[in-house]
C-alpha cells in the first residue's frame, strides 16, 4: 500500500465492499477469511473477538484523532499521516465488525480527506456510499441520518438535504448536530429566519455545541433579532479563538524528522546561491524553533502551517529557477520558442515529510463571516491565514509537494497570458461590475482567459462571457489537477484571483495577483505562488455602470457630454420626483449602534423618512419594534420597507433618496456604487476604530473616487452623525413664478455634481482602471522574471499610479 515514489502510507479510497474484505487480507487466519457478515453466526467466540478487535482498533483511531501522535502511541511507522492510519484503522474495524455505526464513522474521516489520485472519486463521493451503506443496515440512524444530509448540502442539494434533517429529527427531535445541521442548511438558503429556532433548540439541549453558536449569531444579525445579541456574539468569537489555538497541537515534530542541516541544504539547492549571514542566522533561527526540542518544550506554533509555506516557497522558486536556466531573463519572445527540455530528476525534499501533516483544521468562522463581526486585525487575518492552509493541504494531497510547476513560454510578440479563475461568472456581483473588465483588455498585448468552476446558472450575465469572444472554459465538472494541467497547457503568465478564499490552489503560474475586487465565492481556484498585492489609483474597486447600465437616460457617453448641463439634470430631477411618487405615494410632496443613529438622525430631520430594503424580510418587523423602543411610534412610523428589486430597476430607483447612509462594521460594497451612480450622495464611514477592516473601508475608497470624497467620508459616529443632519436640512423649496416647486441647498448641489461627472470621474471609468490594472501585470511579470519579487528588492506591493487628470464638470 506505499506509495513508491515517497515511501508513504497515503490516503487510500476504499469502496464499501472493498473494505469489507480488508480483514481477510490483512489478518490471513481461519479465523477472519470466512465472509465478515457471516461472523455472528459462526461460535460466540469469533464473534466476540472480532468485536473485541474492531473495538480496539476504533478506539486507538480515536486517540489519534485526538491529538496523539503516532510514536507517542508505540507505533513504529515511519512517514505515515495521522489521516490516513485513521482511515486505515476504520477500514480494518467495519471489516471486522460491520455496523451502521461502523459505516458512519468511516464515512465521517473520507468526507475530511481528498484523494491522491486525481481521476477517481472523491472522498465524500465514496462517503456517500457509506452513508447509504449504514442506512440499510439501520434506516434510523441518527448521525448517518444527519451526515448524510450534511454531505447532500455540500453538495448543493439543499432541498434534498431538508428533507433528510427532517426525518430525523421526526424520529430524532432532540438530536442536536441535526437541528444545527439544519439551521445551517436553511441560513445558507436564505432562510435565516426560519433557521434562527433549530439554533436555539440546539443550544437548549446542548449549550456547549460550539458549531451552534456562530450560525445563531449570524442569523439573529440577519433579521435584525439583537435579543442577547452580545451573549450570542461573545460566544461565537471566544469559540473561534478556541479553535485557532487547537492547531498549536497539531503537527508536533514533523520538521524534526530531518536536521536543520539537512534543511538548510534544502535551501540552498532551491535557491542555488550560497545565503548571506544575515539570511543564514534567520533560516537557523526558523528551523530551530521546530527542531530543537533540548529542553523539552514545544512552542505554540503552527509547525504544519510553516511546512505548507515552505512548500509554496520551494515550488515557486525552483519555476523561476529552471524558467531562467531555460530562457534566461527573457520579459518577451518575438518567435515560438522550442518547448523547455524536460526538467531533471531533482531530490523530494518534502514528499514523504509531507505525507505526515494532518489536515490543516478552520475554525466556525468563516472569512466572509469577519465582515459584520467586531474581530480585531490579528483574528481576522488568523481566519483567512487557516482557510488558506487547508486549501493548500487539499490540493497537496492531490498533487506531489515536490512537483515543480510546468514552465510557460516568454510572452509571445509582448502578449502576456491573463487567467482569470471563478466561480462567479453568473448573476453575480463579480459580472455586475468585471463584466467590462475583460473585454477591455489591449488585445494586442493580453490575452485573456476565464476558467468558470461553477456551472452555469442561465443567466444573461453567463450567456455574456460563454457567448463572447473570449477565451471560456467551464471546468466545473473537472477534477483539480485537470484544471491545473489545462492552465498549464494554457501557458498562464499571470492570475487573477478575484478573492481571497477558495477551495483549490494550484501551482501553475509564475504571478498570483491577489486583486481585492467586490466579488464572493462558494468554489474557486487560488494558487500557492507567492501572490503581490497591488494598490491602483482612486480605488481599488472596479464598476461596469457605465458601460451596462445607461437605460435612465438613454444616451451614450459621448451623447450625454454634448447634451448641456441644465437639461440633463432638469430631466433628472423630473424622473425623480416621479419615482418617488410611485415608490412612496403616501408622502406628501414637500416632504444596533448605527440603526440608533439613523433613529437620532430622523428626529433631527423633519419630515425624514428611512428607506430599507427587505433584505430579509423577517428583519422587518424587529427593526420596527427596536424603533418604537428606542424613539417612538412617532420616528418608526417613518421608517418605509419595499422589496428587493431586479437589478436594473434596482439601479434605475436609486435615484429615489436625497442621501444614502453607510454602516460601518461591513460598508456598502456594490450597492455604494449603484447609488453614486445615480447621483446619490452617501455618508461612508472611516472611523479609526474599523481601519484593520477592509470591509469597512469600501465605500469610503468609492466615495473618494468620485472627486468628491471631501463631502461624503466622515471619520467619526459624530462627524457622521452631524454630516447627514446637516445635508439634510439643507434642503430648501420655494415655489417659482410659475407655480412650480424647485429645490436647492447643498445636497442637491453635491448631486448635481455626482450626476453630471458620473462619465468622467475615475470611480466609474473602466477603461482607465483596466489600464492601470494592465500596467501592474506588466510589472509583475517583470518583478517575476528579473527575480526581485523574490529578493524583495523593491517594495512588496505593486503601486500604480494614474497620471491623467480628471475633468470636474460644475456648469
């Protein structure tokens, strides 16, 4: 069962039926080649001693999953993983034993594991198999009952999954993992309103289900039920700090396996050059706070978390080394080169070290939960850091540590090869604003590739990019390393990754450009390269709402420049006030810590009116009642809801609100453009207090970008506060000659600017943030070729700066 090429225990996938003969191969005795299901009717005391068997050898995979490592244990097996003796280990005990139990917890360790192979099922594919499995033998099983709808949720068969948590809870109703199985399945469909009750029967049951605690709190911050809101939230955060400090444990002495000299020519061969002094003493220092164990201490570190990035160190250096051994520094190539020799056997330093690791765990809180979670900077980067680290164990498992990525080409004739990876090219806030992005690359010197990992969802936004010219794949249905294996064929210079968590990463290109662009995603491709941040002018945002959405006034760029101020914002106040009419025809015409703002703001400002969006539509009805609990019947009467619209009316009506009010822990993202494309002014917040959260800062940078920031960011709750009162009373009406209403005042003339500047300012000018995106690859590929990104004899970051002058329209 070794695997020859490292000398380890890998992961084996066994089917069910595969592993009920295990024990006949194994344990080749009269006693366990008869056929297992056979045993209880053979004497009582074969019986009771595989039985006896099969209990033990559960029992000692439990301490390993534990936490207790394989030498502590008296077992002499070098380079075997914890994972895969575990699995090894239930495959031995359901042969001997089999049982509905038995299947389950066998199927429980497939779902944490992936594969070596890269064609064959996976291991929750098998996992289902094993589920079904148990389920004949015992069809009312608890736990089978609640993994095998966890597994069809993960799946994407929520429906399926429902109906599964139902049964067993109709058969089951106190068993907590699935009331908490079902909660998260509703919450991930949307439902978190209805899942808001399976939480708190769960936690009733059981108060210490930590799996409870942070769906609960996130669900309650959803329908704006802030009931124990603080007990809910300290839960979650102070179970999330549990679960990072669990990896301090895990892992312990893998890189001791091998001497800090050893390691150090490790090094050296990677990097070909004899290290400096100063980097030699720092590499000591690194391989020592693993290896030297003297007086018996063992520091909380992440010694697992250190061997994946010195992996993704080794990988990318030694494709940057054999790239330069074949083309030299070579930016560009004016004729197709021969193809790079094959590379030369080289040592594998990391295989069967590797094999050791135990996958890297996560905690509940999920990165994108940060958003709306007061979490300070170090536990926020900690959530994402550990995310990252299983991504890269996954795929480590499918594809050799030691492999070094396939060679591109130089650039042919200045055309740098762009691979832009997501599972977001649907209806989805990534197409809403990229959608341009990639069509208006300089085909003459990029060429531009999509690899879908989702699949298509029927909308207009898919048929764009499937239907366009494009270089588009769909490689939802692929396994990981055929994706890698295509971006490698496809000669990939750089990749874009749209976000920062994902659930593959490949090894394939030179540059990973980490591009912080509104978009979010269930699956994507994420690579373990050493990735550049990189800073563009105004903002980092990108926004296609000039391109896509110019239906208010149907006319083109060049149209609307030539058409005179005073028309163009006379038609707009006219279409105002007549969308304001159909929204909210009851108005008479000449009318948490941030929700109590609003509240203080709507008494302060007469005849105000707060506009909400159902969004669900469960938070409705507790917000109104916090209101009258807060300020009065009188202030929440004032407060409207309408239903969440289609995205284009959505657009078009955002030119109802004098001012739009940002929040401050999670700022508007895409909804902040949509608005100052409009001409709504906002209020963005930049408190010093939410400055470690980039999700804070969002709508502040696109505030900014307009060249009216000045007017709108505001850095305090009461700078905030005294902006929106202050805007808002502005307002003045008077009645003209001819019996008509005009308005005036310092808002509308802030409007008038967002309205009448919306073509020309950087915040919705794609084509310039495309070229200045264009001039960080080419700076990248540089940095990449001439290996500084490597020395870090530049700054870390790439920043580009945008020397054109922007045009402010005041007539």
């Amino acid at each position: 069962m070794l695997d020859p090429t490292t000398g380890t225990l890998p992961n084996v996938v066994l089917f069910p039926d595969q592993a009920q003969m295990l024990s006949a191969v194994v344990f080749a005795s009269p006693h366990t080649t008869s056929d297992v299901w056979a045993a209880p009717h053979s004497s009582q005391s074969t019986y009771e001693i595989k039985t006896a068997t099969s209990s033990a050898l559960l029992t000692l995979a439990r301490r390993i999953q534990e936490g207790a490592l394989i030498a502590d244990l008296g077992l002499d097996i070098p380079h075997c993983s914890n994972d895969a003796l575990v699995l090894l280990l239930h495959y031995l005990a359901l042969s001997l034993s089999p049982s509905a139990s038995a299947f389950n917890d066998t199927g429980v360790v497939l779902c944490g594991m992936s594969s070596n192979a890269p064609r064959v099922a996976s291991g929750r594919d098998v996992a289902r198999l094993y589920y079904e499995k148990g389920l004949q033998i015992d069809p009312t099983h608890p736990h089978l009952l609640s993994n095998f709808g966890s597994l069809l949720k993960d799946a994407g068969h929520n429906t399926s999954a429902v109906g599964v948590f139902n049964h067993a809870l109709k058969l089951h109703p106190e068993l907590d993992i699935a009331l908490v199985n079902m909660a998260n399945t509703l919450k991930d469909m949307g439902r978190p309103a209805d899942a808001v009750p399976y939480y708190l029967k769960a936690v009733n049951i059981n108060p210490g289900l930590v799996d409870a605690y942070c769906g609960l709190s996130m669900s309650m911050n959803a329908v704006c039920n802030w009931t124990a809101r603080d007990h809910w939230l300290t839960n979650a955060i102070a179970i999330c700090e549990e679960h990072l400090s669990e990896l301090y444990h895990q892992n312990i002495g893998i890189l001791g396996e091998r001497s800090v000299d050893d390691w150090l020519l490790t090094v050296a061969l990677t990097t070909s050059r004899p290290q400096c002094d100063h980097s030699l003493r720092r590499w000591v220092h690194r391989f020592c706070l693993f290896t030297d164990i003297s007086d018996g201490r063992q520091p909380l570190l992440n010694e697992g978390s250190f061997l994946i990035r010195l992996v993704d160190w080794y990988r990318t250096r030694m494709q940057h080394r054999r790239y330069v051994e074949t083309y030299g520094e070579t930016l560009y190539g004016e004729e197709v080169p021969h193809s790079p020799p094959e590379a030369a056997p080289t040592a594998r330093p990391f295989g069967s070290i590797f094999s050791s690791a135990s996958l890297q765990k996560v905690p509940t809180v999920l990165p994108f939960h940060t958003f709306t979670l007061p979490l300070p900077s170090r536990t926020i980067r900690r959530i994402a850091h550990r995310n990252a680290l299983r991504v890269s164990h996954n795929i480590m498992t499918q594809i050799s540590p030691d492999r070094v990525p396939l060679l591109p080409l130089p650039p042919l004739k200045r055309r740098i090869n762009v691979g832009y990876v997501s599972s977001d090219f649907s209806d989805h806030p990534l197409s809403h604003l990229m959608r341009s992005v990639f069509q208006l690359h300089d085909q003459n010197r990029f060429c531009v590739f999509l690899y879908a990992t989702s699949p298509s969802d029927g909308s207009v936004f898919r048929q764009y990019f499937e239907q366009g010219d494009l270089n588009f794949f769909d490689v939802s249905s692929w396994s990981n390393v055929d994706i890698v294996n295509r971006i490698e064929e496809d000669h990939i210079h750089i990749r874009m990754s749209h976000t920062s968590l994902s659930s593959l990463r490949t090894i394939t290109c030179p540059v990973d450009l980490f591009a912080r662009v509104q978009a979010y995603r269930k699956r994507s491709l994420d690579h373990c390269c050493q990735h550049s941040d990189f800073g563009v002018s105004h903002t980092y945002f990108v926004t296609d709402h000039r391109q896509s959405y110019r239906h208010g006034e149907n006319l083109s760029v060049e149209e609307r420049a030539q058409t005179p101020a005073d028309k163009l914002w006379n038609d707009e106040i006219k279409c105002r006030a007549d969308l304001r009419r159909a929204l909210f025809p009851d108005l008479p015409f000449s009318c948490q810590n941030i929700f109590a703002t609003w509240l203080r703001i709507l008494a302060r400002v007469p005849r105000s009116i707060l506009w909400l969006l159902r969004f669900p539509s469960a938070g409705e009805a507790h917000l109104i009642q916090t209101a009258k609990e807060w300020a009065g019947d009188e202030i929440a009467s004032r407060i409207r809801f309408t239903d969440v619209a289609a995205k284009d009316n959505h657009i078009y009506r955002c030119r109802v609100p004098d001012l739009f009010l940002d929040t401050s822990e999670c700022s508007a993202h895409t909804v902040a453009a949509d608005v100052l494309w409009a001409g709504t002014p906002l209020i963005a917040c930049a408190w010093p207090s939410h400055r470690h959260k980039m999700s804070s800062r969002v709508a502040a940078s696109l505030a900014s970008a307009t060249g009216f920031g000045e007017y709108m960011v505001v850095s305090s709750r009461d700078e905030y506060e005294e902006r929106a009162v202050t805007l808002g009373n502005s307002i003045r009406h008077t009645v003209q000659p001819n019996g008509n209403m005009e308005a005036s005042g310092d808002l509308l003339d802030l409007r008038r600017c967002l309205f009448l500047n919306r073509d020309t300012m950087p915040l919705f000018d794609t084509e310039r943030w495309t070229r200045n995106l264009e001039k960080a690859y080419r700076m990248a590929w540089r940095r990449w070729v001439d290996g500084s990104m490597f020395r870090m004899s530049d700054d870390g970051c790439i920043w580009v700066k945008d020397d054109i002058d922007i045009p402010i329209r005041m007539d």
